[in-house]
C-alpha cells in the first residue's frame, strides 16, 4: 500500500489533469451541440423565412390577378352593354331608314300623279337608297 502512497504525487497531477481534460471535453460536446443547434435553428429559420417570403409573393401575385381579373371583366361588361347600345341604335336607324325611304317613294308616287309627269330625280346621296323606285 505504500507503493501507492509513493505514487501519490504522480497520481495526483495526471488525475487532475484526466479530470481537466474530461471537463473541457464536456464543454467542447456542450459548445459544439450548441452550435450544431444553432446552426440548424438558422437553416430553419432561413427555410421558414423562405417559404414565407415565397408564398407571401405568391398571394401578392394571385390579389393582383384576382384585381386583373375583375377589373376585365369590368371592362368587358362595359364594351358589351355599349355594343348592345349600338346595335339597337343601329336596329332603330335602319327602321328609321327603311320607313323614310317608304315615306318618299309614296310622296314621289303622289307627286307624279298630281303633276301628272314623273317625279323629279332624287339627289345623288339618296339615288342609292331609294333604288329601283327612283326611276
């Protein structure tokens, strides 16, 4: 036993020197979980933040063509009840037209029989219209 009481300035030093080297391996797997925690934490954080900024853009995108959208389809209704508008215009003038034409070819009959020669010819703008009853 004495043998190892001699050994004990020798022991001493290298177990405290085993107990150093064991704490600071501690702090080393400590420290480097740490940092492998953080690194993933910032590679998740950046993921995240990724598919956030992705699908944020994504909804900004899909509110602006839902914008577009309405908006033509606004314009759309518009230039088809102007179109509408128009044809029935168009629809009246041609009644309009047609009457005004029947109307002069019966004022041109009732002139060629009171003068009892015929009727003058019409002008040229209106020689087309009134076609074949002209002459």
């Amino acid at each position: 036993m004495e043998w190892l009481t001699s050994l004990a300035p020798v022991l001493a030093p290298l177990s405290g020197m085993v107990g150093v080297l064991g704490g600071a391996w501690m702090v080393y797997r400590q420290t480097k979980h740490k940092t492998d925690t953080d690194a993933r934490t910032a590679e998740a954080t950046t993921a995240v933040t990724a598919v956030t900024t992705v699908t944020e853009g994504f909804t900004k995108l899909l509110e602006q063509q839902r914008e577009t959208n309405a908006k033509t389809l606004e314009r759309l209704t518009t230039v088809e009840a102007r179109v509408e508008r128009l044809e029935e215009e168009q629809r009246q003038w041609r009644r309009w037209k047609a009457a005004a034409v029947e109307y002069i070819h019966q004022l041109r009959a009732l002139v060629g029989r009171l003068r009892e020669s015929p009727a003058p010819a019409p002008p040229r703008e209106l020689a087309e219209d009134l076609g074949d009853h002209a002459t």
